[in-house]
C-alpha cells in the first residue's frame, strides 16, 4: 500500500487547528502517555461536537494509490505532530503499530473501520495475530491508542464516500512497523519509513 505525505504549507486553512493545538500543548503537560491520551480524547471530542464547518476541498483530495497523510502542524517544542489522512473509498492500512509512540484518532467525515489485533504467538520471526477488537468511526468518535497495545488496521468501507481522519502523535511519526500477512493469521513485521515531502 503506497501513502503519500503532502506539504506542510498545503494545510494552512484547516479551520480546527489552532484550537487543537491549543489542546494539545495543554494536554501535554500532563506528562504522563496515559493522561496525555485522556486529555486530548475527551478535549477532542468536545472541539468536534460543535464544530459543523464544511472541511476544505484540499483535504478531499485523495490518490488512486493509496491513502493520502498530510502533516497539519509538528510542534517544535513539545515533538507532537498533527496529521490528516484521506482515505478514498476502499482504501486501507495494513495491520500496524506506532512504535513506541501514542496516538489519537478522530474521524472529521465519513466512516472508517478499525480493527485492533493481538499478538497470541510468535513463530521465529513471524508474529501470529487474531483481531481483538473493532470500532466503526463516525464523524465526532476520538480514540486513543496507547503501546504496547496499539495494533490495528484501519479501512474506509464505504464504496462512495470519501473518509478523513485526523491523527496526533507523541513524536512525529516517520517510520511504524506493519505487519505484511504471510499466512492465515501469521505475519511478518516489517519497519516502513512513511514519506514525508516538506
Ligand atoms: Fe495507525
């Protein structure tokens, strides 16, 4: 699955954003992964209850190849980093995790899938998987996901609409490790730096 990281200044006018910035530098300095991920979840989901604005057409702009991240703001002095992703109908990401880094989710429009795995084995370097869990994204649902259970897929169902997410991380996220499927439940972690184009 090809992604693409879009430029910085392309990001400019996304209405939300220096109220999320806002949050999380305040979320921040709860210091602790745990606290930091419940601040922003619930802080988060009480900007996107009331904010109804039309996004801008520029993050609708999805890529026949594959989902399309675009980084919104990466902050200087406390390392987080906000991304937006736009996945075209039928797009998805194959089962992975962020490292050693926690993540928010938000959904801004349309509906994404998420399934949560768990490692049950390991079998020299193969790891074997089974979902755990799954979520159905609506426009407003925040989820957190803190390591070492932090494995998960995520996919745009739908066959029309196109979805946008929205993605805060501890540190910006330049490399994760997806797990490719070899077999039934059986996979092969592999590091993938993910694109980035400034
Ligand atoms: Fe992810």
């Amino acid at each position: 699955m090809q992604n693409t990281t879009l430029a910085r200044q392309d990001a400019t006018s996304f209405p939300l954003l220096d109220d999320i910035v806002v949050l999380a530098d305040a979320a921040m300095r709860a210091g602790d992964p745990a606290r930091i991920v419940d601040r922003l979840t619930v802080g988060l989901r009480g900007l996107l209850a009331g904010h109804d604005e039309a996004l801008p057409a520029w993050l609708l702009d999805g890529a026949p190849e594959g989902y399309v991240r675009r980084e919104l703001y990466r902050s200087r002095s406390r390392g987080y980093q906000i991304v937006a992703i736009t996945w075209a109908p039928g797009q998805g990401s194959p089962v992975h995790d962020h490292g050693d880094t926690w993540g928010i989710e938000a959904l801004l429009r349309g509906r994404l899938e998420v399934v949560d795995y768990r490692v049950v084995a390991r079998h020299r370097a193969l790891a074997e998987l089974r979902p755990a869990a799954s979520h159905t994204l609506e426009p407003g649902t925040v989820i957190g996901l803190l390591p070492p259970h932090d494995l998960h897929a995520c996919r745009n169902a739908s066959a029309r609409e196109t979805a946008v997410s929205l993605h805060i991380y501890g540190r910006a996220l330049d490399a994760v490790k997806r797990y490719a499927q070899v077999g039934d439940a059986l996979y092969r972690p592999q590091r993938i730096r993910l694109a980035v184009v400034d």
